[in-house]
C-alpha cells in the first residue's frame, strides 16, 4: 500500500520521541556534579540500545495481540517482528519502542551519581520485560484495563492516552524505590557540591523534551480535530506549570530560578500526558498551574524524608502522574454527550476507573522493582564504592571526563603561539598570596 500522511506522521513523531531521550541524557547531565555528567548521559544511552533491541526481539510481541490472562502478550507471537514485515504494523512498532526507551531513562535519574553501570545495564531489560510491556498490554494492547478487558467491565474505562499511567506513573514509583534501594548519596543534603553543574544543559535538554512531547503526545492522533487539541494542550499545559512553579519558588525560596523554570515545564508535560486529547484548553491551563505548583513542592519533600530522589524524578514523574491521571476524573471531556469527569455531570465512574489503574500501575511497578532492584544488588551490587563515587563515576564507570579545561593552561592556544603566563596579581589586603603563587580559582565539583 501506498504511504499516507498518517504514516509519515507517525514517523516522524517516532524521530521526536527518540530524540527526547537524548534530551533527557542532557537534562539529568546538568544536574548532577560535572564528575557524573557522562555517566548520566550514557545511562539514557545505554537504554535507547538495550530497549531498541529487546523490542524487536520480544517486547513489542508481549504489548499485543492475544494475551495471558489479560496481562501480557505472548512475547513469541512476533518475536523478531518478523510477521510485521510487509504491513505497515511496523511503523506502529517503530513508534512504541521509543515510549519503552524514555519511560526506563527516567527512572535513572533517581539513582544519579553512585550507581554502578553495569547494574543499570541489567536492571534495563529486565524492568521493561516484567513492568512496561505488561503495564502497556493491559491498558494499551487488549489486556485488563483495555476496552474489553476485566478490569474495566468491573469499574469503567482507564484515559490513558498518551501515558500518564504506562510512563509517568511507571518509572516515578520504580524512581522511589530503587532509589530507597541504592541509598544516599555521601554527603545527601549537607554537601554543597551535589547541585547541578551546568545549568545551560538543563535549559537545552528541557527544551529538547518539549518539543518531543508533541510527538509524544500527538503521533496517536487520528483526526486533525483530535490534533490540534493535543497540541494546544501540549503546549499550554508545560506553560501554565512553568510559571506556577516559578510563583511557588518565590513565595518559598525568594527567586525564580532557570531550574525551577525547566522543571516546570517537565512536570506540566508530564500532567499532560494521559489527557492530552481529552480534556479542553482552560481545562489544560489550570492543570498546568496545580502541577507546577504542586510538584514545586513534592521535590522539596525528599529532604524531609531523607529520600535522595537525586533528579526529583519522583517529585516530578510520579507527582504529576498522579495529578494528571487522576485529574481526568474531574475535568475529562464527555464524548457524543456520555460520560466525562464530575465537573461535567459525568459522576464518579471515571474517578473510579483512574483511580483502580493508579493502584494497579503502582503495585506493579513497585512490587516489580523491589525485586528486581534487590535482586541486582544482593548479586552484582547496585552501588559504587565511596571511594569511586567521591572520584566521580565518570572516571570510574568509563574512564572519562566530561570536562579538560585542565589542558588549556597558559602557555597554549589552539595556533601553537607562545603565550606569556598571566603576571601574579598582588595580593589583596588580609588574603594570602605567596610570591610567585596564583589565587586558586574554583572548580567543578
């Protein structure tokens, strides 16, 4: 057959989707010390090259067609996608192997700066093979909570569109426990070095994922009606949760900060997610405004519990999971005049059915990574030495740096002119200078 317009949509928002896990690399990168920069980056690497090849080989086959017992697919039923070739299936494939990579790369963030490589390596295929491809069966591909399934003939139809459930609420409570797995970072909360290094990164990854999410959110969309409210609603949202966010950091903190910035428009982009298509513009402003507020809060809440969420991807991920998926309860559109949340006469039923897959997706996912995460840690380890992590994991998971600006002393320039050293300054009055020595200037942590 030939291609459609609605195929070339479709991969393209495939492209946009891949590309926010890139971003997501540098968004995480930015916020840890420069000496785990490439380690964070190279944990949503890894996953784009792990998950990529589990989805062709099984994970696709256990999000589909006939399942066991309504909880996942039969992973053998298009192992190597082999019975796709030909139809345009393929694309559909393409398309939900990127959701599988980004969901997994969130959860890194959690564990930032004292994990070993190699266990998150392990931790990868195993999580999306026992939680994400069993969570998108059951409310995606036919299972339990699908149109037809169990779950919903007993207590109504999950929204989910775009995966506030199957994402977001999936990887922030893994992030919560495997984060209580691996434990704190030396130095949670008293050193002042664990702050990010390179905020212009957080701004750009940021960035990034924005303009992913459109395609994350809009490549399901099958009329240009349903389109153009997802992106609308794609749009607003992010906005609305940025300066709420922003508000709340100057009410408690006395300045709007660019991280606060950025982390607003993640978590009203995460709120978004499951009702993108179905709830209105005003509906999406004022979800983007309790969800950036909120979340400004929830990430200040791992203090007080002793939870080093390194990332905030528990404030951030689960948080506004929740608010979005169970918003939908209240403010969801009614469809042909039936249904729709409690503020549009539509009764309890919806708060129900998001509520039920709440409690599921949770139970799951936390169960599952509980014993995935302890299992690699009573095995192989999850954590690094104190030693290793105080070096920084970049040298000590890759032999790497992020940064050489140790190489660019006086004395060289890229021409290979010589280049007189700097005259010594005299020293101020009170401060000591040594003759002959310079000031030590500050340094990355």
């Amino acid at each position: 057959m030939e291609i459609t317009a609605q195929h070339v949509w479709l991969m393209i928002s495939a492209a946009m989707v891949l590309l926010m896990t890139p971003g997501l690399g540098l968004f995480y990168g930015g916020m840890t010390r420069a000496k785990a920069a490439l380690n964070m980056i190279m944990m949503s690497f890894i996953s784009a090259g792990i998950v990529g090849v589990v989805w062709v080989l099984w994970g696709y086959s256990m999000t589909t067609g006939d399942g066991v017992l309504g909880i996942f697919g039969n992973p053998f039923a298009n192992f190597g996608l082999q019975n796709l070739m030909g139809s345009p299936d393929l694309i559909k494939a393409g398309y939900s192997a990127t959701f599988a990579i980004i969901t997994v790369a969130l959860i890194s963030g959690a564990i930032a700066d004292r994990a070993r490589f190699g266990a998150w390596a392990l931790f990868v295929p195993i999580w999306i093979t026992a939680v994400y491809c069993p969570l998108a069966y059951m409310i995606w591909g036919g299972g339990l909570m699908s149109a037809d399934g169990a779950i919903t003939a007993a207590f109504g139809q999950v929204i989910d569109f775009a995966g506030g459930a199957v994402v977001e609420i999936s990887s922030g409570t893994a992030a919560l426990v495997l984060a209580l797995i691996v434990g704190q970072r030396h130095g949670f909360a008293k050193d002042p070095n664990h702050r990010p290094h390179n905020v212009p990164f957080i701004m750009l990854g940021a960035a990034i994922l924005w303009f992913g999410w459109f395609g994350f959110n809009g490549g399901a969309a099958i009329t240009a009606e349903q389109a153009g409210l997802i992106w609308v609603n794609t749009l607003v949202t992010p906005a609305a949760a940025m300066l709420s966010w922003l508000v709340a950091e100057k009410i408690r903190h006395g300045h709007p900060t660019s991280l606060g910035a950025a982390s607003g428009v993640v978590a009203g982009l995460v709120a978004i997610t499951p009702s993108c298509a179905n709830i209105s513009p005003v509906a999406a402003i004022g979800l983007g405004l309790v969800a950036g507020a909120a979340c400004a809060i929830f990430v200040d809440l791992k203090y007080r519990f002793g939870l080093d969420d390194s990332l905030d991807v528990v404030g951030v991920h689960l948080g506004a999971g929740l608010i979005g998926t169970l918003s939908l309860g209240f403010i969801a559109l009614p469809v042909d005049g039936q249904g729709g949340g409690l503020f549009y006469g539509g009764g309890f039923q919806q708060l129900v059915a998001q509520t039920v897959a709440v409690v599921i997706t949770v139970l799951l996912s936390g169960v599952g990574t509980l014993v995935i995460g302890r299992t690699i840690n009573k095995t192989i380890g999850f954590r690094v030495s104190r030693e290793a992590e105080t070096a920084g994991v970049d040298l000590s998971e890759h032999a790497e740096s992020a940064y050489a600006f140790g190489e660019m002393g006086a004395g060289f320039n890229p021409v290979r002119h010589a280049v007189p050293p700097l005259p010594v300054a005299s020293p101020s009055p009170g401060i000591q200078n040594p003759a002959g020595q310079r000031t030590k200037e500050d340094s990355f942590a």
